[in-house]
C-alpha cells in the first residue's frame, strides 16, 4: 500500500495516515473486511477559496470481500487547523455543529423527503484529536460541480437554490415539532455573540476591517456624501450593530438556517444543456435556528448577479415561499407561513443582508488571480490586510452592487 500526494500539497497532513483510512472505509462501506492498495491526495480547494480549513480531495483504490476487483472511493476530507486568526471557530462550535448537522440532522430531514432526495453529502467519519477532521462522501463523483462566484448565480441557478432552500426549511419545522430538543445546538450562528464579544476578537477585525474600506470607497463616490456618514456611525458600532442583526426577534418564524449560504457553498448537477437541475449544500458549520430572513438576505446579496438581484428579488421569494408551501402541506404540518409573513421576515432581517454586503460579499466577488492567497492567517497581518482590502473594494463589479445596495439599504433605514 502506498500514500501519493499531488505537488498542491506542501505539507503531508501527518493525521491522515493508514489506521485513519482504514476506518474512513470501515464506516463507508460498513463491512470490515477490505484491502486498501492505494491512496493519493490532492487539495480539494483552490489557495484562496477557503478560510477556515485545509480540504483535501482523496482517491482511494481498495478490495473487499475477497474480491480481486479493485474499486475507488472518493472523499473530501476537512480538516479544521487551530491557529490564532481561527480560534473564533472554538466560540462557534463550528466542528461539533457540523457533525451533528451530517450525522443527525441531515438524515432526519432527507426522510421526510419525497422520492429520495437529498440535501447534502454523507459524512463517513470523524476525528476531534489530533486535529478536527470530517470525511464525506465525494458530491463531484456523483456529478455535482461549484458555480462561478466571481459573476454570481442567474436565475435558473437561485430559483433552484430557493427551492431546495425551502424543502431544506420546512423539513427543518417538521422535525423540530417532533423533537423540539433538537434545534438546542443552533442557537449561535456566524455572528455568535460569543465570537464577537471575545476580547481582540478575529471576527471583528475582520468584519470591521471590511466595514472600514467600504467608509473609504463610498466616500469617494459623488452624490453618497450622507450614506458615507451614516456609515461612518455605523461602525463606530460595529460590536452591537453585528450582534443585533442576528439577535433573536419576538414572534419570528424559526427555521434550521444552512446559515452560510453563499455560492461556494452549493453544489450543482447539470444536465446536456446546461441547465441545473439538483443542488446539494456543503459547509453546514454555521447553522442557526432563527429566521428564515436569515438565509434568504444572506443569499440575495452576496450570490445573485446585480440584474437578478435588482428584478427577480420578488419571483425568487415567491418561489421559495410556493416550495415552502408545497413541502410543509405534504408533511401535513399547521399554520404554513403566508407570502407575506415571509416577506416580512425578510424585511425584519434585512440588517442581516447589509452585513453579508459588506462583510462577506467582497471577498466573494474578487478575482481568482487576486485572491488566490487569502486566509484568516493572512488577514491577521495589518499590513496585508489592508493592501487587499484597498484591492477588494476596488472591485468594479463590487462598486456597481454597493452603489445600488447602499441606497436601498439607506431608505430601509438599516444605516441609521
């Protein structure tokens, strides 16, 4: 048996070895008795695509049952490293709420699904020491393949989103009225006030750093004089203004939130032509019982192209709120939400959508060539994160989505 590894990676991950793998095919194949021949690594993320974990793409060549055949499994292996600019993950209880999202959730919700669909990968193992590792099932073996983030989703793509989304959320209501307990691990989502109260906090730096380069762009726009000053007021107080947008709200409607729902996050499966038809969500570390708002604002401004963010804002939520229907009336269950509770819902959450704008958004639209060495690590360093950030909001494609958001963030009265 031999290990391979691909030149992408520097550094053989040392935790990985032969007893780990060994277990990671006893699980996925659920039968102990198998021959491993082969393994060879590659990363399974471009430098620059992920923030908060190394992921590798693992091939591995086995036999079982005294089969002289040998067949291949495909894994995606998450390994989550613990440094300084990460240690915010520990106050999210980022890895823990992912392994119970794969091995708890996600197979009680895809039972109350018609014809077998699916929302998202099997998880085949786990490992909390030395280092928090997750192994799943390999999605692009099966056909599915990320979007461009740089140009964003069009229609076709969001309204496949939105309705997967809502299945996603009403399976969610479903199996909280039968097991209210169950929702108990999600009540800190990306904005935990744990992280960001946490003294020198990483996430606060980060998002403030954002915050403070948006001041700076828009400043220099003609005719956003009063947007740049309420900007200027708003993150001033960044600490309470982040955590109320995602604060509970009394009387809210509450649904599991995917709660990190951007582009690189979903999966697509394509047919001849092109056009997607399934949609599997990855990274489920940051969900949060709360609003549906929650998911849907984050959507809506960090992953739809402006012309579809601008026009098809209102079909898209119509067709969130028809597959919502539609999926909770199979499942018998009371009280289904009306259109416009679900417009409201949003509307309440639309804070949340402004933070997602300047907080995550710019970072998503910024070139390949550009981004190629971002991290946690790297934003930890002052200097390089304040060259970058001149660069991401230098962006042209960023600079027309803000000029148009701005305003509409401004006469919802979100800056003031």
């Amino acid at each position: 048996m031999k290990i391979e590894y691909s030149k992408d990676i520097a550094q053989p991950p040392a935790h990985l070895d032969l007893k780990f793998f060994e277990d990671v095919i006893e699980n996925a194949l659920r039968q102990s008795t198998f021959k491993i021949h082969k393994i060879h690594f590659s990363m399974g993320s471009k430098t620059g695509e992920n923030y908060c974990s190394e992921i590798y793409r693992v091939q591995i060549t086995y036999s079982g049952n005294n089969c002289e055949k040998l067949k291949n499994l495909s894994l995606i292996i998450k390994s989550m490293l613990q440094t300084e600019a990460t240690d915010f993950l520990i106050d999210l209880d980022v890895y823990i709420k992912e392994k119970v999202m794969y091995r708890d959730i996600l197979p009680r919700l895809e039972m109350l699904l018609p014809d077998g669909a699916k929302f998202g990968a099997r998880l085949y193992f786990s490992l909390k020491e030395p280092i928090k590792t997750l192994v799943f099932e390999d999605l692009c073996d099966k056909g599915f393949e990320v979007a461009s983030r740089e140009s964003g989703l069009d229609v076709a793509h969001a309204r496949l989103v939105l309705q997967k989304l809502a299945q996603f959320h009403a399976t969610s209501m479903v199996l909280a009225k039968k097991d209210p307990e169950i929702m108990e691990s999600f009540h800190s989502g990306l904005l935990g006030r744990s992280a960001i109260d946490r003294e020198n906090s990483m996430l606060l730096r980060y998002f403030g750093g954002e915050a403070e380069a948006l001041v700076d762009a828009v400043s220099q726009w003609q005719g956003y004089e009063k947007i740049t000053q309420k900007l200027k007021t708003y993150v001033a107080n960044l600490r309470d203004n982040l955590s109320r947008c995602q604060d509970p709200i009394p009387n809210e409607i509450k649904v599991l939130n995917h709660g990190d729902l951007w582009v690189n996050n979903m999966l697509f499966k394509y047919d001849k032509q092109r056009t997607p038809q399934d949609i599997a969500f990855i990274d489920l570390q940051m969900s949060i019982w709360s609003s549906p708002g929650i998911d849907l604002n984050y959507f809506f401004y960090t992953s739809l192209r402006l012309d579809v963010l601008k026009h098809k804002r209102e079909e898209l939520l119509m067709a969130y709120h028809s597959s919502l229907c539609s999926t909770l009336q199979k499942l018998n269950y009371l009280n289904i939400p009306s259109y416009q509770q679900i417009k409201q819902e949003v509307k309440k959450r639309t804070p949340y959508g402004f933070f997602a704008q300047f907080g995550i958004y710019p970072t998503i639209s910024m070139d390949k060539d550009i981004s190629a060495d971002n991290s946690l690590d790297s934003f930890n360093d002052e200097e390089f994160a304040k060259t970058r950030l001149k660069q991401m909001f230098s962006s042209k494609r960023l600079e027309e989505m803000m000029k148009y958001t701005l305003i509409e963030f401004d006469q919802m009265k979100i800056l003031d």
